[in-house]
C-alpha cells in the first residue's frame, strides 16, 4: 500500500539523519516520554463484524493491510509505546483470535491480529481526544470468503511492492579490501522477541549482545570485514537476512540464537549448532526449526511471495561446497567452543531453518544454550563466559578460514 512504502522511506531518512547510534539508542530508550503512548485495546462485536479500538494519548497515523495463511491483519503505527495491562492480546472476541505487539524498527510499532478466517478491513479511522476521551485508533473487521479475500490480497499486495523503495546495498564492499566477509545475524528482534526466560529475559536481547561482543573481537582480529544483520532491536524477516549475506557476498553466516523448553519438556540445557537439511536430524531439531522459521509470522511478514521449499534449495546446494563448507565449520565451531561451552548431548544437528538458506554462503545457527535452564541463563548473560566463548567462535572462524587458504580444508567454491 502506498502509505506503508511512504512510511519506510520517511523512516529511513529520519534514521540516517540522526545516524545509527542515535537510531539504535532510540529503539533502546522506546518508553521515551516524548513517544505517543498505547494504553489500552476494546474489541466489540460478533464473527460476522469486529471493531477493534486502541487507545492512544495522541492522535497518530496507521497503514493496515492483511495477510493469508495464517490470516493475518497488520497495523503499521510510528513508534509508540506500549502500555497496556497484562495478558493484553492473548485473548480475542469475534473475528480476532489473538493479537500481539511491538517495535518492528526504530521508527515503526506494530500490532498483528491472528483472525479467525478471511477477513476485509471494512474501515480504518482515527477519533480526535476529547475531554476526558484519550485519542482512538479504529479498525473494523468484516468477515468474507476466501475466493474474495486472495483476490483483493493480490491487488493490496501489487500496490504496495509498487510503492515499496528499492532496497539498495546496505553495505557496498569497499574497493580493494579481499579479507572474507563474515556475517553475525543475531535472531528475532523488534515486535519478535524469540524465546524468553521466566524471569523475562528475552532472546532477541540476549544474542544481540552476544552478537556484538563477537563482532567487535573479530573486527579487532583485522582479518576479517564483519557485518550484522542487526545492531539494535529492529525486525528483519528471515529472507532479507539471507539476502545481506548473499548481496554483500559473505564468506560465512553465522545465526545465533537461545533456546527454551516447555515446561513439561524436562530441563535440557547446553549449545548447539544446526545446518541446513530437508529432513531434521531429529524431533527436536525439527521442532526448533518450526519455531525460529515462525519469525516471521509473529512479526507479520508477507511470505506469499517467498519460495518455501527447502527441497529446491538443498538440491541449488548439491551443485555447490557450500553444504560441505557449513558442516566444516559446524565441526570446527564444535571443537572450539566446547572448551568453553557446555553442549547439549547432540551437539551437532540440521533441520530445515530457513535462515541458513543462502545456496552460495556457508551459514550455521548457533543456539547457545536454553532461557529456560537457570545455569544457562546465568553463562549467557555473564560478562565472562561471553567472553571465553566468543573467544571460542573467534578460533574456530580463524581455523575454518585458514584451513581454506592452506587448500586443507574444502576446496573455495567462489
Ligand atoms: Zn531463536
């Protein structure tokens, strides 16, 4: 839609005008005063009709849009903070199943309604406060029939990739500078929080970072140009993160992640690192890659567009090393860090995780050990242990890229 794109575009001049640091300091700082706050949600209505209102503290603009399977309906807001009572989403009436929200970019906040089917925006509107009457934001819901609801989807999402700016490369790569290019991605982000600990900690702050402290260890390494998916508590769908890695030609992708267990799942804990497969190695792994692969519909990413076959992608991998090269530094990464990591009983698993699929860039996901286990937890987010195992990945990456260089290791396939 065009207003979405119109949005972006006004949200990544106000970034660039202020630089990341300020961008990223105001992703952190999102209770700021000075943002329109959200506090409160009404839903009304029947299955035929819903009307979901949101309370504001001034009156502010919104793009909405739906998305199918799931049936989904995005509303776009400039970044606001959110107050609202607990549990707030975790129950609908009428159309509405669920909803939930959050930061999708600095800039931007995001609510996600799961609908119970099909559904048109009927209307969207804003009420002005009045008195005593905080400002609200309007959006009805009627319920149709698939047929009409992927017809009009197919001309909402035609407008919109119209309106969308043309992604450019984010990092071009200096002229003259060969050194590989390695690229760190930590998971989730923004309106995606990845797993969370009982005691509230999330994964997306967590790996961040994790993340960081390895880049500026490699980075000081000056072996290596390092790039990250993200810097700050942004969204970023699955396919664009493989995007940067093909687009910017990294050498190797490196995932990192935390995980969690159900409460009746028992207390596992410890590391693993997983590669890319059609068929995962085992349940478990399969189930992990289910649940980082839903990345993107918690956020509200269109995927109707993506191809999801695994399949197609694993037989592009065949033709190329990069499927050997991945498993090489899997075992590398697996002999380094676990010196200083403790590594769940099959440390080495793959499944189908759909952010390793770059068919031309090595790419492993590290998860570094449960938010649900109390002793990982405590490792993840102590100074030191970060320090001994980032350490550890800063080896392995050194043995993996000298080994290729020495024509000991797999063969470049570039
Ligand atoms: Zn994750």
């Amino acid at each position: 839609m065009g207003v979405g794109g119109a949005l972006l575009i006004g949200l990544a001049a106000a970034a660039a005008a202020t630089g990341p640091a300020a961008a990223g300091e105001r992703a952190g700082a999102g209770e700021a005063s000075s943002l329109p706050a959200a506090t409160d949600t009404r839903l009304g209505g029947d299955e035929s009709r819903t009307r979901f209102i949101i309370d504001v503290s001034q009156t502010i603009t919104l793009t909405a849009f739906t998305l199918a399977d799931p049936y989904r309906v995005v509303i776009d807001l400039p970044q606001v903070s959110f107050r609202f009572p607990a549990k707030t989403g975790e129950s609908g009436r009428g159309l509405v199943k669920a909803f939930r929200y959050g930061l999708v970019m600095p800039g931007g906040s995001r609510i996600v309604i799961d609908t119970k089917g099909p559904v048109r925006i009927e209307k969207t509107f804003v009420l002005d406060a009045i008195d005593d009457q905080p400002a609200r934001i309007v959006v009805d819901l009627v319920t149709i029939d698939r047929e009409s609801f992927m017809r009009s989807l197919a001309l909402e999402n035609q407008a919109r990739r119209a309106a969308e700016p043309r992604k450019s490369d984010r990092e071009p790569v200096k002229a003259g500078d060969q050194r590989p290019l390695v690229m760190l991605d930590p998971g989730h982000g923004g309106i995606d929080d990845g797993t969370t600990a009982p005691s509230g900690e999330t994964e997306k702050s967590i790996v961040l970072d994790f993340t960081q402290g390895l880049r500026d260890k490699l980075e000081k390494s000056g072996k290596y140009r390092v790039a990250m998916t993200r810097s700050d508590d942004r969204f970023i769908p699955l396919a664009e993160r493989v995007r940067m890695a093909r687009q910017q030609k990294a050498a190797l992708f490196i995932s990192i992640h935390a995980d969690a267990l159900a409460k009746n799942e028992g207390d596992a804990r410890g590391a693993a690192i997983y590669t890319l497969s059609e068929t995962a190695s085992d349940a478990e792994a399969g189930k992990l890659a289910d649940a980082e692969n839903r990345a993107d519909l918690i956020a509200g990413v269109d995927l109707s567009g993506e191809p999801d076959d695994v399949a197609d992608i694993l037989i592009d991998l065949a033709q190329r090393e990069t499927k050997h090269f991945s498993a090489h530094f899997a075992k590398t990464l697996h002999a380094e860090l676990k010196t200083s990591a403790k590594f769940h009983k099959h440390p080495l698993k793959s499944a189908g995780f759909r952010v390793l699929t770059a068919p031309d860039v090595p790419s492993v996901l590290v998860e570094l050990g449960y938010v649900t286990s109390p002793q990982d937890l405590k490792l993840m987010t102590s100074e030191s242990w970060r320090a001994r195992a980032t350490d550890s990945i800063v080896q392995a990456i050194h043995t993996f890229f000298s080994k290729r260089l020495t024509g000991q290791g797999p063969v470049s396939a570039n």
